[in-house]
C-alpha cells in the first residue's frame, strides 16, 4: 500500500489533505496503467483525472481501507477499460499514431512493438508483475480472473519476447556477419 491506512480513512471522510496525498502517490502508478490500456497520453490525463475524481467520491463506499491499493487499481483498470472500448468504436486506427509517438519519444531496443503484440489484459499481466511487483494472486483478483489463467498468460508472454528477441538477434548477427564479409573482400 502507497498511503497508510489512517490517510484512507481520512479521504473516506472527506479530507482534501488525504486526497493530496492518495494522488501523491497514486499519480505515476495509474498514469501509467491507464496509458498501458488507452496507448495515448493526452487520453490517459483526461482518464487520470477521472480516475481520482471517482475516488474522491466513492471513497466513502470503500469497506475496508487495507483494500484501498487493490480498489484504486481497480478503478483505474476499468475506467481505461471503458474509454479504451470507446476508442475502439469511434476512432479509426490510422488517427492513433503510437508508433510516432514511441519512435519519437523513445529509444526501444527491439524492432517490435511489444503493446501490440499482446492483449490489454496480458500487457497489464506483465506491467503488475514486472513494473509494480503484484503478486499473480492479486493480479487475478484486478482483473476478476484466476490464479492459474494470470501464471500462464504471464508466462506465454515472457516466451513469446524470448522468441521474438532470439529472432531479432539472429537478423542481427547475419546482417553483421555479412558486413564483416564485404569489408574484407575489399
């Protein structure tokens, strides 16, 4: 848990303080989930902030506050979720220019996009446990789903990385290799 629990009960009764504080910590953690669903960042501010705006207003109805890290992840997720979905509905592809954003913002080691290659649900599998440290308990509790179905995914991912990287690797050498070739031919 980022906030301690009295900090909880305090933005459960309203304490603008509590709130600063839940936002404090909570901020990056859910930026980058939500941006890890939308993919746009513009669109994962607006959700951010609708994220926070529903906590404040819900955190009363939250039961019991050690559960609040697992609540506001919920809230996040499924928020995402909704405007991803809407996304999808109304927006065409060619206007969700990722792949210039990432080549623009970002150096990346590999020549695939890993986002793309796997679902929103295996992307959030792999971001909770590596990126957050989430046990895959807790994860199958986030996304209402079992023990044994978050393990395999989880792990069918990492597999499909080792592949893909072990095949960019191989490119790699033989391009090098014939490289070297031509040099010293010359």
């Amino acid at each position: 848990m980022k906030v301690s629990l009295e900090t909880v009960e305090l933005l459960k009764r309203g304490y603008e303080s509590a709130f600063n504080q839940v936002y404090n910590a909570y901020e990056k953690l859910l930026y980058f989930l939500i941006y890890s669903i939308v993919k746009n960042h513009e669109i994962a501010k607006d959700v951010l902030q609708d994220v926070f705006i529903k906590v404040f207003v819900e955190s009363p109805s939250l039961r019991c506050a050690k559960n609040f890290h697992s609540w506001i992840i919920k809230i996040a997720k499924n928020t995402a979720l909704t405007v991803a979905k809407k996304l999808t509905r109304f927006v065409p592809l060619e206007e969700c220019d990722i792949e210039k954003y990432v080549s623009d913002n970002y150096e990346t080691q590999f020549n695939f996009d890993l986002p793309k290659l796997f679902s929103a649900e295996d992307n959030l599998i792999v971001i909770y446990h590596l990126v957050y440290g989430i046990s895959f308990k807790e994860i199958a509790t986030l996304l209402n789903t079992s023990f044994d179905r978050v393990v395999a995914k989880y792990y069918r991912v990492l597999r499909k990385v080792r592949t893909l990287y072990k095949e960019q690797k191989r490119e790699e050498d033989e391009v090098n290799k014939q490289k070297q070739k031509q040099k010293y031919r010359k």
